[in-house]
C-alpha cells in the first residue's frame, strides 16, 4: 500500500499498541467521514508525524482534526493544518469523571462503620449509572446510600451534571453546562475530581468543538479494536512494513 497523496477533508489520529520495527506504539489516521482508514505510521512521535504531514501539498483543505488528549497531536494540528478545527470526542473526558466518582465511593466504604456496609449492596453500578436509568427499588437503595456520606453525595452530585453536560445539544448549551460543573466540583474540595479539573482547564476549548461537529474517534477506535485481532491471530509482528500492509489490506475489505 502506497503513502496516499491527499489529506481527506476529516482526519482522525489514534495511536495503538504495535511492538513492530521496534516501536511500542505505532499512529493510525482515519478518514471517518468516508469510513476508511487513511494510513498506518510506525510511531506517534512530534519528529515523525510532522515530517509525514509536512508532505501533503493540501493540509489547508483539512477541516476537522479529531483526536484524543495527547499534547503533540494538538501542537502539530495548530502549527500544520491551520483551518482544521481541533476537536477531543467528549467521551474521552468521561472515564475521568467515573473514575474520580469511584474513588470517592471506594474511599467512603473503606472508612466506613461495617454496620452501615450493609447499605452498599451493588453500590458501584448505581453509583455510576445514569439515574434516569434506574427502577423506582434502586432509586430507593440509592438514596439510603447517599444519606450516608455527604462526599459521596457531592460525587454523585458531581456525576450528574456531567452526564447533563454530555447531553447537550450544542457548544453553547455545553459550555453553561461545563462552566456549572467545573464551578461545583471546585467548591466539592473533593480531591479526586483534582485531576479532572486540571483536563478541563487546559482541554475544554477543544472537548466543547465535538458537539457542533459531526465526527468522532468512534470508526478509529473501531479500526483499533480489528488491529487488535489481525495482531493476535498473527502472534504479534516484528517487521512494520508487513504489519502495516496487513492492516490495510485487512480493513480494507471489511
């Protein structure tokens, strides 16, 4: 497979695990607006992703650049395609925000008397679901729940407004709904929400773009999830050349 000669209008880039020509990480790019991917690039570092950029003659052309939260991608995206609009899927940010929800849980059921444990029963799947999503018997077992602690409250709390932010239906609507949630888990003190707030901070301008763009990173992470099985099946591949023909050829007719 041959180095394409044209950027598509939509370009996603991911990386994934290769351990081929002696890389541990190889970048994949997409073009998910016509569902293929656009090509395979031995690693994911700023020297080698900018040399293979710098050679498309129409970088201007690129409209959105989707990505993950990865600092390199975000530079080279600002200094090579100067019209693209640099977009993070918001579901990125949202594994975050449970994982800082869960600690919490973790926290207050560790430090807690046994005989209010008793009260815990399946906390963790309705401490995380989406309460429009849960019976009238788990909103009732979740109340008791959150009478017990007021830092699990505040997380719970704090879940919430995410899962509302995440429902906007615009960057306008999402960015007052951002705004409230990063106002309340500031004043939470809660210090496993730290690290979500210092995402927010310095990735916000970016996750807010996804909800007036129509593309995300799903097609390239789908791609990811089949690399991952033409790796298996092969037990792993050590020259990159193959392994990149493999892919190609393989998703390719899929």
């Amino acid at each position: 497979y041959d180095t394409p000669k044209t950027l598509p209008l939509v370009l996603s880039i991911d990386e994934f695990k290769g351990n081929s020509g002696g890389n541990k990480f190889h970048s994949i790019l997409t073009a998910p607006k016509e569902h293929r991917i656009f090509d395979i690039l031995p690693t994911r570092t700023q020297y080698r992703l900018e040399d293979y950029l710098m050679k498309f003659k129409n970088r201007k052309d690129v409209r959105y650049f989707v990505m993950d939260m990865y600092k390199v991608y975000k530079d080279i995206a600002k200094r090579l395609l100067p019209n693209a609009t640099i977009v993070i899927d918001k579901f990125h940010v949202v594994k975050q925000v449970t994982d800082a929800t869960e600690r919490v849980r973790v926290r207050v059921q560790k430090d807690m008397h046994p005989s209010k444990r008793k009260y815990f029963k399946r906390s963790r799947k309705l401490i995380l679901a989406h309460k429009s999503k849960l019976n009238e018997e788990s909103l009732d077992a979740l109340e008791v729940m959150l009478q017990q602690s007021n830092d699990l409250t505040q997380a719970y709390y704090l879940k919430e407004l995410f899962y509302d932010f995440m429902n906007s239906k615009s960057s306008t609507e999402a960015k007052l709904k951002l705004r409230k949630f990063i106002n309340a888990a500031s004043v939470s003190e809660l210090d496993e929400f730290n690290s979500v707030l210092i995402t927010l901070a310095n990735w916000a301008k970016y996750i807010l773009n996804s909800f007036d763009c129509p593309y995300t990173n799903g097609y390239t992470e789908g791609m990811n999830n089949k690399i991952k099985v033409i790796k298996r099946n092969a037990y792993g591949y050590r020259n990159f050349e193959n392994f990149r023909n493999r892919i190609m050829l393989s998703c390719d007719t899929i």
